[in-house]
C-alpha cells in the first residue's frame, strides 16, 4: 500500500467502524490522536528541558534559562492534555480512547515539568546579583 493512499483513507471516528479495516488503514480515533500529540508534546519537552540541564551544568550562555521556559510549557501542555484525556476516555486500554497514550502524556508531563523547575531553579541560583 502506498503512503499517498494511507493518507488518502478516512480517520475512523470509533473504534467499532475501523474494526473491519486492515491496520494499514487505521490511522487512530481522534482520542487517539489526541492522546498520541499530547505525548509528542512531553516528549519534546523532555528532551527540551535534558539539554537546558546540559547546559545549565557547562554554565554556557543564560545557563538554560530559555530551554527550561520551554520545558516547563511543554511539560504543563502536555500534562494536562493527558489528564484531561484520561477524564474524558469512556473505556480502558485498547478501546481507541487514548488511554495509554494520556498516561505516556502525564508521566512525561511531569518529567518535563520537574526538569525546566530544576533548570530554572539553577538558572537563578548562578545568575550574579546586581
């Protein structure tokens, strides 16, 4: 099956109306989907706020001031984003609700946040008084 033809296909909108669907046409619920961002968001601010506490150690620059704003941003988007998906998700684990990806979604949430909080915190800590 081709790419052009797999974005061509339609997203379902339950997990009932992909059940007769191939995998290869199933791209997700929009809970799924949802839940999928939201933990790429996370992700990316993890990822974000690892490199700011690089820096931040090295004392190059601001000392990762700016990557610990993004972390901290990105950790609460993505946090919430999960935590309301798991409010709203009206099934457990394979019901196309999202429901492992709004847990994914938090627990990186969390992590993002605690790494741009322990960046910040360094951050004001090295910064000389004026």
């Amino acid at each position: 099956m081709s790419v052009l033809s797999m974005l061509a296909s339609p997203i379902c909108t339950s997990a009932a109306e992909c059940a007769g669907q191939g995998v290869d046409n199933f791209l997700g619920t929009p809970q799924r989907i949802w839940a999928s961002v939201a933990a790429l968001v996370a992700l990316a601010a993890v990822a974000v706020g690892w490199l700011a506490l690089r820096r931040s150690r090295r004392g190059i620059g601001n000392g990762g001031r700016n990557g610990a704003v993004v972390a901290l941003a990105g950790g609460l988007i993505g946090a919430v984003n999960g935590v309301v998906n798991l409010a709203v998700a009206d099934g457990g684990l394979g019901t196309g609700n999202g429901v492992f990806g709004g847990a994914v979604a938090l627990a990186l949430g969390l992590a993002g946040t605690a790494l741009g909080g322990l960046v910040l915190a360094r951050s004001r800590r090295t910064q000389p008084s004026g």
